[in-house]
C-alpha cells in the first residue's frame, strides 16, 4: 500500500476527547487534515462549539460534542451520540484532564477530585470507547501523557520564577496512564485494538522567559513542543501506518530525557 494510503484516515470516526485544549485541538487539526471525521469533546460545550467551527471554515471534517468525563452518564451518552451519528468509533484519543491542584501544597481534597477525572473517569471513558471501537471492527486507543508520568519534577526549571511547586496529582495520573496503556493493550488482545501512549514534554504556551531558559537549555533541539510536533505522531498511531505499534508508550521531548 502507498505510504499515502496507509497515512490516510478517510472514513474513519476519531474522538478526542479535551479537543478545545491547547493539545486538543492541535490533535483534532491534525487527524482532520488526515481526512478523518473528527468528534471533540469537552464539558466546555461553547469552546468545543466554536473550535469545531473554525476547523469546518478551513474545510475540516469536525464535530463537537458534550462529555464530562467524571460522570459515568456522560460518557454512556456521548457512546450513544457517537454511534447514532456516525455508526462506528475507528479511534479514540484519550487527552481530557483536570487540574484542580496547583502544587504540593493544595488542600487534599482536590487530588480526589482530581482522581475522579483523571484515574475513575479515565478508566470508564476508556472501557466504553473500546466497547465502541470493538463493534465497529478494531481501531486504535492513543492515550497522552507526559514525560513526567516517567520522571519526577526538574525543580531548577522553576528557578528565577514564580510559578511554585508542580501538582502531585499530575505525577501520579500520569504514572499511572503508562502502564494502564500496557494493561489495555494485554486486555484488548485479540479485538483489534491497538493501545498506545504519548507522552510529551512541555508545550510552548509563552510561560515566564526564565522557564523558558531554564528549560530549554536541557533540550537538544533548544525549544519546547509546538502545536505542529504532536500532529504527525497521533496521525501514525491512528492509521494502517501504525498496524503493528501496540502497548507502546512514545516520548516526544525534542530528545530531553535523552
């Protein structure tokens, strides 16, 4: 098959779930511009509303559609839209999060309810979309993580700034993803399913100029991510050009962690 072909994610159905977000919709564009029909998903309905928009004024094939993760009706009733509406899931790419801790020192009861997002949520988003991908013949689960679900927190990048202590919450989720990945990609054996995980280093969002320093001097390439670097990566994961990746986790930090 032409690479082009195996690249191309005509007639398939992908959710992306958090799909207003800074990753989101840079995911969503990507597996769009690939010929995908693309749903996103959020609590924030408005943004979603207004990114799905922008995206079909480009020509983009993009839906947008409510969920909220922690709560299990939701996510039955986002499973029940998605196959009314387009009668399959080809790919879900699990990206919604919650971030209700600010840092080490955030009253305990934001990690549970950070937890009911990111770990219960998480899990029954995941069960039901396999579900779904599984009635409509196999397809592709790509989670997003982060380098720190593999590290601890390089705390001399928040040297010279006041941006605090990272969360413990997202340490932790994140951690956990990883080798949930694994889990699922054992679990799903023999449905068709591939299980992957990204896990990237940080996006630029114009943080304070000394992160920025401080951080990218320990990167080869010099910079952080850009809203392009993740596109190519999602787009391989969720076509034939990835048939034979499964249970993987990828890093994609510009070679940090090299």
């Amino acid at each position: 098959m032409n690479v082009k072909e195996l690249l191309s994610l005509r007639n398939k159905v992908i959710l992306v779930t958090g799909g207003a977000g800074r990753y989101g919709q840079c995911i969503a564009e990507g597996l769009a511009e690939a010929d995908g029909t693309v749903v996103i998903a959020s609590r924030n309905q408005k943004a979603i509303e207004e990114t799905a928009a922008r995206f079909r004024d480009t020509g983009l094939d993009v839906h947008a559609m409510p969920v909220d993760q922690a709560d299990p009706a939701s996510v039955a009733a986002l499973k029940a839209q998605i196959k009314t509406t387009f009668g399959r899931l080809d790919g879900f790419v699990n990206n919604a999060v919650s971030r209700p801790m600010k840092g080490y020192d955030a009253p305990i009861d934001q990690f549970a309810e950070s937890m009911t997002v990111n770990a219960t949520g998480m899990m029954d988003i995941l069960r039901e979309m396999a579900d779904l991908i599984e009635q409509s013949g196999g397809g592709s689960i790509i989670n997003i993580g982060s380098i720190f679900g593999m590290y601890g927190p390089d705390l001399s990048n928040y040297e010279g700034t006041n941006m605090g202590t990272p969360p413990p919450d997202y340490f932790f989720h994140n951690g956990g993803l990883i080798n949930l990945n694994r889990y699922m990609a054992k679990v799903l054996a023999g449905k068709n399913i591939r299980v992957n995980c990204i896990s990237p280093g940080g996006l630029f969002s114009h943080q304070p100029q000394q992160f920025l320093d401080n951080y990218t001097k320990k990167v080869p390439l010099r910079r952080m991510a850009n809203q392009d670097d993740i596109k190519g990566l999602v787009v391989l994961l969720a076509s034939e050009a990835g048939a034979y990746i499964n249970g993987e986790n990828i890093v994609m930090d510009g070679g940090m962690k090299a």
